[in-house]
C-alpha cells in the first residue's frame, strides 16, 4: 500500500515501514515556522536536515542536544 499526498508518493517496502509512515502526523503549517521567531524551535529542525546533508558529502553527522 503505497502513502501520498499531492506532490509525493511514498511505497514501503515492508510492513514496518508502512506502520512508521503512517504513525506521522501533519501539524501546523510552513507559513507559520516560517514567520515563527523562535531559534529553540527552528534550529533542531534545521540541525537535523544538516546531519543528513553531510553524509552526501562523505562527511561525519552531527548530533545536536539541548
């Protein structure tokens, strides 16, 4: 069974992929983190697509902990 929405369309391969995909929750809206000025929120988000760059790069993670 396959999950989409508009523009993406995501197939698991397995059962427990399926049950991970379905367990997120859309909650609030990118206008809104966008006009948000809280640094304590935004930058863990933004720490976590970071971690992911670098490891296109051939380069070590980083962890971020508050």
């Amino acid at each position: 069974m396959a999950i989409s929405t508009k523009k993406i369309h995501i197939v698991p391969e397995d059962g427990g992929e399926h049950q991970l995909l379905e367990s997120f929750q859309v909650k609030g809206a990118v206008k809104i983190w966008i006009k948000m000025d809280e640094p304590k929120a935004v930058f863990p988000l933004l720490a976590s697509f970071a971690s992911v760059m670098l490891d296109e790069f051939d380069m070590k993670p980083i962890i971020v902990d508050e």
